[in-house]
C-alpha cells in the first residue's frame, strides 16, 4: 500500500509537502492580512508558517485538522511577532507641501490594502456554525483597522471565532488559554468592533454593482480634472481622508476640502490618471502622476474608496508605490 502525501510529506518530500498546504495558502496569508493589517508583513509571516510547518510536520499526529493545525503556527507566530517586536511603523513620508491641521493624527499607520485578486483565489469552505461575518465583509478597510486597535490576541479570537467559525474549545486549544478566557476575549472583542464600526453613523445600505460603478467613473473624472466641488459633492457629510503611512486624517466636507486645496494645487501643471482595480472588496484605483502630456506617469500610491450608498464615506490615499506590481498596476504609465 503506498503512502499518503501526509506520510511522504513527513518523511521529508517537499512536494508533497507543498501539494499538503498549497490549498491554504491564500487564506492563511489574508489571516495573517488580517491581525497584522500590512500586506507586506502577512507575505512574511505566511513564508514563516510554512517554515515552522515543514520543520514540525514529524510532529503533526492528526488530532486535529490539518488547516487548524496550520491556523495555529500562524496565529502565534503573527502575536509572537507583535509582541517580541512591537508594529512595524513605517516612516512617516514628507508632503512637498505645508497640509492644513489634520483632525486627528491617526494611529495605524502601518494600514495597507489587500488586493481583491487574492480574495478570488480563496477557496469556498462550508462556515462554521459560529461564524458571523463573511470572507469578503471581515476584510473590508473599516474591519481591518477595528481589529488593529484591538489588543492582538483579542483580535485574533474575533477572527477565528466570529470570522473563521472555529469552536471555542479549538480556539483555546490555539492560544493555549482556557474556554473560559477565549469567551471573556471574544466579548471584548465584539463590543470594540461594534463601537468603531458604528461610531455613531447609521448602518450602510449595500450598492448595486451598477450604481457602484457609476459612482466611481464620477469620482474619477472629478478627481483627475482637479474638480474638488465634483469631489467632495460626491461624499457623506461624515466622510473620512486618510493617508497611510502618513497619519493625518481628515475629518468632514469643510476639512477635507481644505486638504485638497492645498494638495491639488501641487504642482499647478501636473496631470493625473486613475487606473481602476479593487481592493478589500472595494473600489480602487492606482494613481499615477505625469508632469506633462509627454512624460511617463509616474506612481502615486493606491486609493480605496468606501462606499456607503450612493455617496463615499471614506477615501483612503496609500502612500505604497511598492505594492502597485500586487494589483497589477504598472509602475509607470506611457
């Protein structure tokens, strides 16, 4: 009787090692997504998990499923990262130009967008009997920063519990806690997510594909016309601009007009396209800037656009030119 890949892949065959965990691999790297909140983090940690995997598969006796046991590598070695090394900060880029005051400094800045070409590539498991929030919902941008805030192994119990499905016993078994623990974290957690995600603003109707992308074609064109009426007429009384890794946040129509002022007119002769894509299941574009009708257009980072009916309630300018490649944008344009 031969042996199975699990029997070769412990004897030392790497690609039956790799045939053992391929099919895990995007759902582990958007777990990762989701504690660390950084693209280019979860790309290491998934890597990391793979190595502990394979060094420990001799040990690996079936008790559990074998996608829990590679939850758990993952979710530890994600919190064990967190706590040995503190968030990856990155530098805090420079304007060429003086911004208004910010409404508030914001405090993830290590945020970065999640490419929805990913997300298709995500098998479809049947939920577990817990799960609350499905795939697409629990990475949205507004998601992802309520679990930043949270401490990092409340988060990490949200997400394998309320997003993943496992039972509590298994959860605890991950963490290495009690039920007990797992239940008192779990609450914490929710009540966290409900407070940020509602924060006093009413509960977001869902967009038609259609009405969606209307919409987006209007920001678009007010966007690279310089139209800042255009733009800020499209948006909620409440909208949000932020700027990753930059911290300033800006805060409703009068303070995010002012931002765009002063951002738009810099430099006055500089032209501006938007290539559309999608990230975090959301609309998003890549921005490119050419100083003349000639010139290549150079990279200008990603933004994501929150959409709450028929208006936006929040845009999200990354400053990742290096992340472009990952939503198959070019780094330059003709």
């Amino acid at each position: 009787m031969g042996q199975t890949v699990l029997e070769r892949a412990q004897a030392g065959d790497q690609d039956a090692f790799r045939d053992l965990t391929e099919p895990y691999r995007r759902e582990l790297q958007l777990h990762c997504y989701r504690i660390l909140g950084s693209l280019t983090d979860a790309e290491d940690l998934l890597q990391e998990t793979l190595i502990a995997a394979w060094r420990g598969l001799d040990r690996f006796e079936g008790r559990a499923s074998l996608r829990g046991w590679l939850y758990r590598i993952a979710t530890n070695r994600c919190l064990n990262t967190l706590r040995d090394a503190g968030r990856r900060v990155p530098v805090e880029p420079v304007p060429p130009f003086t911004p208004p005051e910010p409404s508030r400094r914001g405090e993830v800045t290590w945020l970065q967008p999640y490419p929805d070409a990913l997300l298709e590539q995500l098998p479809e498991p049947a939920p577990g009997p817990d799960t609350r929030y499905e795939t697409r919902e629990a990475v949205e941008l507004a998601f992802v920063v309520a679990l930043q805030r949270m401490p990092p192994r409340q988060a990490a119990t949200l997400i394998l519990r309320d997003v993943l499905g496992y039972p509590s016993a298994e959860v605890a078994t991950m963490l290495g806690t009690t039920q007990t623990a797992v239940k008192g974290a779990l609450q914490r957690a929710r009540a966290a997510l409900d407070a940020h995600r509602t924060a006093g603003r009413p509960p977001v109707a869902r967009t038609g594909a259609g009405d969606e992308a209307q919409l987006v074609r209007r920001f678009a064109e007010a966007f690279t016309a310089g139209d800042i009426d255009r733009v800020v007429a499209l948006l909620t009384d409440d909208a949000w601009l932020s700027m990753p890794p930059a911290p300033h946040e800006y805060h409703g129509i009068s303070a995010i007009t002012d931002f765009l002022r002063v951002s738009m007119a810099y430099p006055g002769n500089r032209r501006t396209v938007l290539v559309p894509t999608r990230a975090n299941n959301q609309p998003a574009f890549g921005v490119y800037h050419a100083e003349s009708e000639r010139a290549l257009a150079g990279p200008g980072g990603l933004i994501v656009l929150t959409v709450a009916g028929d208006r936006i309630r929040a845009v999200t300018r990354f400053h990742t030119n290096h992340l472009m490649p990952r939503f198959g944008l070019p780094l330059a344009l003709e």
